[in-house]
C-alpha cells in the first residue's frame, strides 16, 4: 500500500508541474521519414519537432496531424500545437525531433476568421 500511495503521489505531483505551452504561427516544412515520424518546423522554433509518430500507437491521429501539417504548409495556414510541459519551456526551447514532447492536438486556423 506504502508503494501505491507513493506512486500516486509522484504522479499527481508530475502533473501539478505541468503548464499548457500553446505554439502558433506557421509550418515552415513538413515531412515523415522512414520510420514514420512526422516532422514540423514552425515559426516558433528553428529546427524540427517529432508531433507523432504514423507506426506509433495512434496511427489514426498521427495520419491525421500528418495530413493537417501538409494542408497548412501548401496553404501558408496558421496552427496552433499544443502541448503540456515542464514549467519554462517556450516553444522555442522545445526539445527537437524524436525528443519533443507529444502534443496534445493540432489546430488548423480558418483564414476566413
């Protein structure tokens, strides 16, 4: 029980450090390498961001995602990539590629509005 409640615990403390990190702008470029990565480079940051992974354990979503990043990239549309993450970090400090953090969803932006 000692071990339960400790995991409990350092969970809930994990989640409690967490902040909402909203990243907007546009895609510069999109691609999916052969493992199936899907990788951004938004204005809000100077290298590429792993979102998902099309192999992973959403392959809907990820499709998706892949298929919303190409849509905005060929339309010069804005997104909004959001995230939680560690108290700190900006959109520009974003660990890169394999090591970004998995959004939480990804927002295409209706030009018209």
């Amino acid at each position: 029980m000692k071990y339960f409640m400790f995991f409990l615990l350092l969970s809930v403390s994990s989640v409690a450090n967490a902040t909402n990190l909203y990243c907007a702008g546009k895609i510069k470029n999109v691609y999916i390498d052969q493992e199936g990565s899907v990788n951004i480079k938004g204005e809000w940051h100077n290298s590429w961001t792993r979102i998902c992974n099309t192999k992973g354990e959403d392959t809907v979503t990820c499709s998706l995602w892949a298929s919303y990043a190409a849509t905005a990239v060929k339309n010069n549309l804005n997104v909004t990539v959001h995230y939680q993450v560690e108290d700190g970090s900006t959109c520009a400090s974003l660990p890169t590629y394999y090591k970004a953090p998995k959004p939480h969803y990804f927002m295409i932006h209706n030009p018209g509005l």
